[in-house]
C-alpha cells in the first residue's frame, strides 16, 4: 500500500520523464503532449485521482483558449510572417544588417538577432516570431555552415524578445491583471528588453571569435559594394519595417487600436509594401495562405496538446510537486524576491506562459506590494519592477525543455534535419544569459523604470 501511494505521488514525475524520453524521438510532439495527457489522465481515473467528467474539461481549456480574442492575433502574425518571407521584405532587412556586419564574426547570427529585435516590435507574439525567423533565417544559416545547436539557439532566444519589447501580448495581460498603467508596463519593458538583446549580441560574438567553427565567416565571400549601393541597399532592406512598426507599434501607442487590430493593420501594412515593391502576385498571395492555413493548424495543435498536458499535470499533483520542491518559509523582503523568480523559473519546465501567470500574478503581486525594499526601489515602483522581473524571467519558459513552446515551434517549422537534441542543447546558454538580466533588472531597477518615469507622472 506504501509502495502504491508513493507511486501515486510520483505520477506527476513520471509523465514529466516519459515526455523527456518521447521528446528524443522522431515522433511529433503534439502527439507526445497529446498522447501523455490522455493515457495519464485513464491511469489517474483508474487510481482514483481523475475523474472521468474531468476529460470534459480538456476540450473546455482548448475551447477556453480560441475564445481569446487576442489569439486571432497570432493567425495574422503568421500570414504576415508568410508575406514577408514570399515577398523578400524580412528577407532585405536581413541581408542589409548581413552586409552591414558581414566583416564581424558572427555576421549572420547577429543580423538575425537584430532583426529580431526590430521585428518584435511588429510580431508581438512569441510563436508567430519564432515561426517566422525559424523559415526565414535557419535555412541559410545551415547553408552556410553554422552548427545547428547554435543557429537554433540563437533564433529561438532572440525569436522570445517579442514578449519584452512593446506591443507584447504579455505584457498586456498583466496590466490588465494587476490593474497598472499600460503605457508605463510597456515604457518600463523597453530598456530590458534591449538589455537582454545586447546581452545575446555580446555572447554571440565571443563565441564566434573564440569558436568559428561554430559560425564560420562571410568575409570574403561578397563582392565589395560601393557606398551608393550599400545605402540603396539598407534603404531597401530598413524602410519598409521601418514603416510597418510605425503602423503596428505606433497605432498601439496612439490608443487608436488593440494588439489584434493592429495585427491586421500589419497584414494591410505588409500587403501593400509587397505590392508597392511588385512582389504581390496572385500566386505569392495563394501560397501565403495555404502554408499560412497549414501553420495555423500545426501551431494550434502543438498549444492545445500542450494545455491537456498541463492540466492533467497539475490534476494529478505536479504543482504541489514543485512547491514541495521550492519548499515554504517565513521569509520577507528579498528572501520573497529570490523564492518567487526562483518559483517562476522551476514553473517554466512544466507550464505554459500563461498559466504561470494565472498562478503567480494573483496570489504573489498583492504580497509584492506592500513590501518595503527600503531606498533601492520607491513604493510606487514596486508593482511595475516586479512584472519587469516576472517578464525577464518567463523568457526562460519558453526555452526551457520539455515544456518550452519556442522549441516546439521551431522544430514545427525548421528543417527535418535538425533534431530536437540540437535545439535544446542551442539554448542552454541563452536561458544564462536571461537569468543573469533578471539578476541585473533586480539589482538596478532604474534599468526598467529610468524611463517611465522620464514620460509619466504616476
């Protein structure tokens, strides 16, 4: 009986290994998110600790989650994502910044996470990003010779900017929830983010001067421009996102439309450039919405399989498994501060983005309030520094195996090549690299509030 209940606690650990061991093979991962979640929910019912009626609500949380209407977002991200790719407009950005940086080692995958950068501000939505940097950029970086493990890495990481840099569909939720000021919660992600992408351009480059192997050069292998067509060349490649931001972004901003508006004002946008460039022809435009209706799907499968995962996760007990993990205490001001990120971390290993927002918002922000951290951050800047570090700190989530939904996105999307293996390995270092801003963030808060406090009063 002993030996019973103990294997019955372990439940939740053992589902956690099989999807580890299944993620190793070359089966797809909605069908292991899926398939896990099925089979553990009957071994639960049969133990006692599902109940039957409970299968009702996998369908009522996939149901729940198209309800969103902010999720209508991600549909037109990736057709906009299609018709930058078709139409060559991402495809000039990147090899502007390529010449630009074409002498530094590392060209390419720092192009990449610049452009990153810049597109965040127009995909604002984490898997449509990854999605379309994954087509647009993995396939040359591979040609020419980057190791995979660190051309996935470095798509997948800077790809996750998207939830840091405005307009982000995460930091929207939590403004909501907490009830702050928008524009201050976007003002206050700015530097941050910025902060985090120049942390992923410094570790790129160190290693590719110390490891070339893993990025070789392109020096040398195009032929010197002048600097008449060097400049038409960025023109061409720079002002059409440029554009595009102004028209996503810069309508978000005015308060003239919501994330999902200015999504489709982006499609409009992108339209309109493609046809402009007269690089929009019935064809293109076909082929866009065919492979656009066949990510949609691949992506919505992969993020209803991964939310029957996590229910029946936590119904079988994962989440006091890791509460027991994190263990209890009376602890306050910065011991508080060390557990929660420490808490948000661990959760990225077996929830989604947003269920962890749903946990650790209601029940940690109130704490988080009234707590009193003397001269090093003022009272009024508390709540605002606090979504700052939850933010900094769920990009580890959507990087850390097996749950990280950027990896599933990516192997969705990226060559059959490449296997999972190399994409998790590719991101081990960039999940270092965003524990070590959430160190900086919470060490210098005026990183994250210098400038809301430049353009607010609150």
């Amino acid at each position: 009986m002993i030996e019973t209940n103990i294997l019955l606690e372990l439940l939740p650990v053992l589902m956690f290994v099989l999807l580890a061991v299944l993620m190793l093979t070359a089966l797809p991962v909605a069908f292991n998110l899926g398939g896990l979640a099925v089979l553990f929910a009957a071994i639960g019912w049969f133990f006692g600790l599902f109940q039957f009626v409970e299968y009702y609500n996998l369908v009522a949380r996939i149901w729940r989650a198209s309800e969103n209407l902010a999720l209508i977002a991600i549909p037109c991200f990736i057709f906009m994502g299609m018709m930058l790719e078709r139409s060559e407009i991402a495809k000039d950005l990147l090899h502007a910044l390529q010449t630009l940086l074409r002498r530094v080692p590392g060209g390419l995958a720092l192009s990449i996470t610049l452009m990153s950068t810049v597109m965040a501000a127009i995909t604002g939505i984490v898997g449509a990003s990854v999605v379309m940097m994954t087509i647009i950029a993995l396939p040359t970086m591979l040609r020419l010779g980057y190791h995979p493990a660190f051309a996935t890495g470095t798509i997948a990481a800077s790809s996750s900017l998207v939830i840091l840099i405005p307009p982000s569909i995460l930091l929207v939720f939590m403004s909501d929830m907490l009830g702050i000021s928008e524009g201050v919660l976007f003002a206050s992600a700015l530097f941050p983010g910025l902060t985090l992408s120049a942390l992923y351009l410094v570790y790129i480059l160190g290693v590719s001067i110390m490891l070339p192997k893993l990025a070789p050069p392109t020096a040398g292998r195009e032929v010197e421009l002048p600097v008449s067509e060097m400049a038409q060349l960025c023109a061409k490649g720079i002002i059409p996102p440029v554009i595009l931001i102004a028209m996503v972004l810069g309508s978000v901003f005015a308060g003239v439309t919501t994330i999902t508006e200015s999504a489709a004002i982006g499609v409009l946008g992108t339209v309109i450039i493609a046809g402009v460039r007269g690089r929009l022809t019935l064809s293109v435009f076909n082929d866009c919405l065919q492979r656009s209706a066949l990510m949609i799907g691949m992506i919505f499968l992969l993020f209803g399989a991964a939310m029957c995962f996590s229910y029946t996760f936590r119904i079988l007990g994962g989440d006091e498994i890791v509460t027991q993990l994190i263990g209890v205490g009376r602890l306050e001001g910065w011991e508080i501060m060390v557990v929660l990120m420490a808490t948000i971390f661990l959760m990225g290993f077996f929830f989604d983005v947003l269920e962890i927002i749903l946990v650790v918002v209601p029940v940690f922000a109130p704490i988080v309030g009234v707590l009193d951290f003397g001269s090093h951050v003022a009272k009024e800047d508390v709540i605002y520094w606090f979504s700052m570090l939850v933010a900094v700190n769920l990009q580890t989530s959507f990087l850390t195996p097996p749950m990280g939904i950027a990896l599933f996105y990516m192997k969705s999307a990226a060559p059959k090549e490449v296997k999972m293996q190399q994409i998790y390995l590719g991101v081990i270092p960039f999940v270092v690299l965003q524990l070590i801003c959430v160190g900086l963030v919470m060490g210098f808060p005026d990183l994250a509030m210098w400038l809301p406090h430049k353009l607010f009063d609150y």
